[in-house]
C-alpha cells in the first residue's frame, strides 16, 4: 500500500468514525462492576519492595470498593465530593478509585512524594473533604492540615497511623460489601488530575466520566489490537498522572484484563525480574526508564525469558537509538503516546493503519480534531510553531477525551479554552504535510 493511499484511508476513516457514547455512564461500573460476576477473573497482581505479593479478582475489588463506598457515605460523603488519593501502586489505590467513582463523587489522585507546599496546594485548590493517604504521604500531610479547613477526614493506609487518622482496615472492616452505585451521566465530572510537576500553583483539570471511553481506543492501538490472549499490563507510572490512570489502569480494566502493580521506587533490574517473572506482555514507560533499562541490560534476551508483546512510552519523544534498541534487542516497536495533564489518547501511531514518522508524536486518531493553534486561536499551517489544540466537537459529536475544564474555571474565563470550542492541551508542537505532529515543548502560559 502506498503512503497516499494509507493516508487517504485514514482520511477516510476518521471522517466516518462516530463515538457511542451513551447518556448514562459510570467508569466504575465499566471497569470493575461488569466484570466482578466472574469471580475467576484476576484483575490485580500486586507486589511491594520487601517482596510481598498479592493477587486479587474484579470481584475482590468490587466486594471492598462497597465497603469503601459505605464508609465515604457514613461520613456524609455525597456526589460532587471531591476525595483525595495520595497513594502509591498498591492495592487500596485502585479500590479508592472504583468506591469514589461509583458514588458519583470526583477522584482527586495525587502523586504520593509531593511535598509539603505542593500537597497543600492541590487538596486546598479541589477542596478535597476526605483524603485518604499512607505512609509516604502522611509525614507531609501533617505539617500542612492545619491550612486545610475543608478537610474533614484523613484516612489511613498500611503503616499511617495517628491521633486524626482513621485506620483502613478498621473502618472497613464491619462495613457492608453490597452497594447501591450511584447513575450517573457520562457528563458528570469524576476526576480532576494535576500536573506531575511540584508547581505550587498547579492548575487540575476536570474530567468527566466520559473521558475513559475517549482514551481506550488509543490504548488499544498502541497495544497491538489490545487484549491478546495472556495480555498483562504494568507500567511504573503513578496512578496519579494521565498516563498512569487513563492510559494505565482504568484502560486496562476497561477491557477486563489484569494488570501488575508494583509498589517501590524504579530500578532497571527489578524491572526486569517483574517483567521476567509476570511473564509482563504490556508495558508503558517513560523514555528515562526505557534508557535505564537499555543501560543495565543492553541484550535483556540474552539472560532474561521475557513474554513483552507490546511497548509505549509517554513523556518527551524517544531517541532512535532507544527505537532501534527495543526493535532488535526487545523485539518490540515502541508506540509513542502522547499524554498532557488530563489529557492523552488523541495523537499516536497505528501501525494496521498508517505509519508515523520516527520520533513524532503521531497522527490524531480518529474520532479527535486537533490542530496547531496560535495565541488568538487561529490555525496553523505545515511548519509553524504553535499551541496543541483539540476541539470539543469532531464529526459533529462532543469528544469524550476532552476535558471540562480547569479546575475549578468556567468556560467563560478557563484560560485553556480558546476561540470556538478549541481546548489548549499545553504542549508546543509543529505539523508537517504528512499530517504527523512534532513535540517543540510546553507552553509557558497554559
């Protein structure tokens, strides 16, 4: 196939896609309450530093997402609520997000090693009510709670313990595993994410629960027509960042299938042994990880049984040299997904479909109408610099991975929304003939 007849057929199926999206939607409910009938089905493999490991079905997850539900409702949590989760990849991470999303109420992730001021910020700016919270995060909780009036309650996970601290495993304990979910609109906002950076005036951005379902098509074609047979996911990434949630865990529940959650810091060798011993076939990882990796192990097949079917990376572009690495040494082609602060899914490459040039951020999937923007929102031509720009509406249908909004901004006066419906993802890229987008940064003013 020739490279115009490949981009007319992406011309032409970008223009006949349509989104299904449904009026009533519930991200809880799509990842964990449609699957947790099968009790057979694992969801979560989960191993910490000191080498302990669990494993836990849907229906594991489920059981103690109502439990968590029941107590948030008993301490008059209701929809709208904004609920903090200041956790690393354990176990209670995940259950926090299922049991918060189900009760309507908005999921505020946060990145477990935020310091004092930089925490402060993100729960007093979401007016978050409850946080819940372990031990790498309760030591800066506590210097900064007395500046936070609206919160109510801390829980606490595995060794955080205090005088203001309700222990998890006390309060869930005698609650209810049966829970009534909340029906909520798939417009209903459900997360705000902020950005990994520690800026004290981060902006969040607010999602609706729609938002899953604008993400998991991008997921699924830097995967390879993700699931395959024995697909198991991990990634280091936070759970707290885009591409740890949206192009992570809820991703990979979406379809059902388990993913590996390992909770201690990263290390090229132990990486390997997760992968190794998981038999991992999907992985997503940063381009400083995968050079990690590169430099501890450069023939990783040589010594190690590895399973890896597919490979992406997030963050700034890969060198060819890491390209070229993963192709001959892993013998996987890395997909390259782009992800901004509540934002992935809407450039990258699809290799059934039409190829990317080396090193570029992709082409928009379907589905996505995105342009280069300047400061007065006017569209760009091939070459030009300018703002990375998706738009509300793609084929006459609202787009699902678009955000609401800052938060807590309105559309009035949100300083990411520009011209007629145009959302400014942050980044700085340029566009060539191709139609394939290049990275040039961030935009200092968004």
């Amino acid at each position: 196939m020739t490279s115009d007849s490949q981009d007319g057929d992406q011309q032409q199926f970008s223009c006949s896609f349509r989104w299904r999206v449904p009026a009533r939607f519930n991200i809880a409910d799509d990842v964990c309450g449609r699957w947790a009938g099968d009790r057979g089905r694992f969801a979560l493999y989960y191993e910490d530093a000191s080498g302990f490991s669990s494993a836990h079905t849907f229906w594991d997850i489920q059981r103690d997402a109502n439990r968590l539900s029941n107590v948030l409702a008993a301490l008059a949590t209701v929809a709208g609520d904004r609920v903090a989760i200041v956790l690393p990849q354990r176990p209670e991470a995940a259950i926090a997000q299922v049991a918060i999303l189900q009760m309507g109420a908005i999921a505020v992730p946060l990145a477990p090693r935020l310091g004092p001021d930089a925490l402060a910020h993100r729960l007093d700016d979401s007016g978050a009510y409850l946080a819940i919270v372990d031990e790498t995060a309760l030591p800066a909780l506590a210097q900064v709670r007395h500046r936070l009036p609206a919160l109510r309650h801390v829980i606490g996970v595995g060794a955080a313990v205090g005088g203001a601290v309700r222990p998890w495993a006390a309060v869930v304990e005698h609650a209810s595993p049966r829970y009534a979910p909340t029906d909520t609109a798939a417009a209903d906002p459900a997360l705000i994410l902020y950005p990994d950076a520690p800026a004290r005036g981060a902006q969040g951005v607010l999602l609706a629960q729609r938002a899953l379902l604008g993400n998991v098509g991008a997921y699924a074609s830097a995967h390879e027509c993700f699931p395959q047979d024995a697909d198991l996911f991990w990634s280091p990434l936070d759970w707290a960042c885009t591409g740890g949630l949206l192009q992570g865990l809820l991703a990979t529940w979406h379809f059902g299938r388990p993913l590996l959650a390992y909770n201690g810091p990263f290390d090229a060798g132990k990486a390997f042994a997760l992968l190794q011993h998981y038999a991992v076939r999907n992985c997503l990882l940063e381009p400083s990880a995968l050079q990690m990796l590169q430099q501890t192990l450069p023939d990783p097949r040589a010594t190690c049984d590895l399973e890896l079917r597919t490979l992406a990376s997030s963050g700034e572009p890969l060198n060819e040299a890491t390209h070229n690495w993963s192709q001959d040494k892993l013998g996987v082609t890395i997909s390259e997904i782009w992800c901004g602060t509540g934002i992935s899914g809407i450039l990258g490459p699809c290799a059934a479909r039409w190829p990317t040039s080396p090193g570029s951020l992709g082409r928009p999937y379907p589905g996505h109408r995105v342009a280069v923007l300047d400061h007065q929102g006017a569209l760009l031509g091939a070459g030009a610099v300018g703002a990375l720009a998706v738009h509300r509406v793609c084929n006459g249908e609202e787009d699902p991975a678009v955000p609401l909004g800052s938060w807590p901004g309105h559309a009035a006066s949100d300083a990411r929304l520009l011209g007629d419906g145009w959302f400014l993802t942050g980044a700085l890229v340029a566009a060539d003939a191709k139609g394939d987008f290049w990275y040039r940064g961030r935009a200092a003013d968004v």
